[in-house]
C-alpha cells in the first residue's frame, strides 16, 4: 500500500505544479509590465544558470558568481534592448544546428568547466532573450512558440507509452521511441495547421509549405534540445537538473526543448516580417 501512495502523492504533487507554473506563466505573459516581464526573465536565467553550474560541476563556491553573473548578462542585454538583434540568435541557433547534433551523435565528453560555463550563456542568454523578443511583439505569439514544445511533448508521450517500440536514442534517453517522435511530429504538424489557418491575417495556402517547414524545423529543435539536457544530466550522473519544482525536477527540466527552439522562433519572425 506504501508505494502507491508514494505515487500518487508524487502525481498529485506534480499536477498541483505543473497548474501553479501555467496560472503563474499566464497572468505574467498578459497583466506583466515590459520591465517586469523583463525582470522575470532575467530570474529565469538565474535559475537556469544555477542548475547548469551544478550539472558541469563548477565548485559550489563558483555557484553563486556564475549565477550572479548570468543574471547581470541578462539585465543588461534586456536594459539595452538587445534582444532585438538576431546577431544575439545567430551563435545559439549555429550551436544547435550544427554543433549539438555532432555532440550527441558522438558522445562526446567535454571536461572543460570553463569551456561548458561559456556554453550555458550561449544556450540560456539567447532563449531568454527570445521570451522578451517574442511577448514585445505579441502574447499570443509567444504562445503559440511554446505550444510547439507543449505539444510535441505531450503527443510523443502518449503516442510512445501506446505504440513505442524502438528507442530513438537508448545512450542518451532509454524512454523515448520513434514511434512517440512520429507521434509527436503529426501532433504538431496538425497543430500547425490549425495555428496557420486559424492566425489573423493569415496569407492562407499561398506560404503554407514555408510554415509548416519552420513548424517542424522547431518541432526538431524541441526534440534536440531534450536530448541534449538528457546527454548533460547523464554526464553529470543525476536524474534531475534540480528541485526547485516539486514533483518536476528543475528549472532546466523544463525548459531544455526552449532553449533550443526560442533563437530559431526569434529568427524566423524576424525574417517573416
């Protein structure tokens, strides 16, 4: 009897999470003023930083200046507004698209802390950034960015648990399977669609292919950067990034497929306007 009620407990704990940090996350995208919404999303980064400090094991006593100087990164970049730039993009979306998928495909260990704490402002910075970048322009738009992930991740679930069967990366992530990637990836292309068909203004048939392609090229990117924090925490020999959220491990855990797919977000709308 004690361990179903360990599970349940974790779940309830979980769900109560999970509705807290999407009420939290809503009343913020739409009734926070710029600077606060700015503020957030330097804490964000803070937060983020720390977990990565621990994850590539920084001494604890180095914790705090990384995290301390992440946050004064992230300030002054937003205080200056640089967040309108692509160039702030441009590094980040390189390393995904051309470093991460060599990463992993090789297993590589890199040892250098200090090499990896350079890397943790290339991936947070960015992705922070991008959630100032895209709620300026619309909350809606920001939204529908984060939907790819939400859905991606809560498709490839389903579908994995029902029909997977082959794993996808068995070194990095034992549990995730082609058929739940499948799964996923005809979840977003449907909710493509709908976001296309169903978007103000929307220039109909004419630009659906190139929509449906930056879907899917962010839809990969959600699933690479999952992967990627997976390869790190299998590294650093931990299940978790942290604990700052009951019931869903830390701040990282959550947003490791954002860090991917923000910069790449950014971009495109900056090319489509």
């Amino acid at each position: 009897m004690d361990a179903p009620a360990s599970k349940s407990g974790n779940t309830k704990t979980r769900v109560v999470t999970g509705l807290a940090i999407v009420a939290g996350f809503l009343a913020a995208i739409y009734l926070a003023p710029a600077e606060l919404w700015s503020t957030l999303m330097v804490v964000l980064a803070a937060a983020g930083a720390w977990e990565w400090a621990r994850l590539i094991k920084l001494p604890a006593s180095a914790w705090q200046a990384y995290t301390g100087m992440t946050a004064l990164a992230a300030a002054a970049l937003a205080a200056f507004s640089l967040y309108q730039s692509p160039y702030i993009y441009l590094p980040a979306l390189a390393f995904w698209v051309a470093v991460a998928p060599y990463w992993l495909t090789h297993a590589m260990h890199l040892g250098n802390r200090v090499a990896l704490a350079v890397l943790g402002w290339l991936i947070l910075l960015p992705a922070c950034l991008g959630m100032i970048r895209l709620r300026s322009e619309s909350p809606e738009l920001l939204l529908t960015v984060l939907g790819i992930v939400a859905v991606a991740d809560s498709a490839a679930y389903f579908s994995g648990r029902r029909f997977g069967r082959r794993k996808l990366a068995p070194h990095i992530s034992p549990g995730k399977t082609w058929e739940g990637a499948i799964g996923a990836w005809l979840a977003v292309t449907a909710y493509g669609l709908a976001v296309h068909f169903l978007w103000p203004q929307t220039c109909g048939f004419q630009c659906l292919p190139q929509v449906l392609a930056a879907f899917w090229a962010l839809f990969g990117l959600s699933v690479l950067g999952d992967l990627f924090e997976s390869w790190i925490k299998r590294e650093a020999g931990v299940k978790d990034s942290g604990n700052l959220l009951p019931g869903h491990g830390g701040v990282l855990d959550r947003i490791d497929s954002h860090l991917a797919v923000l910069p790449a977000a950014v971009l495109f709308w900056m090319w489509l306007k």
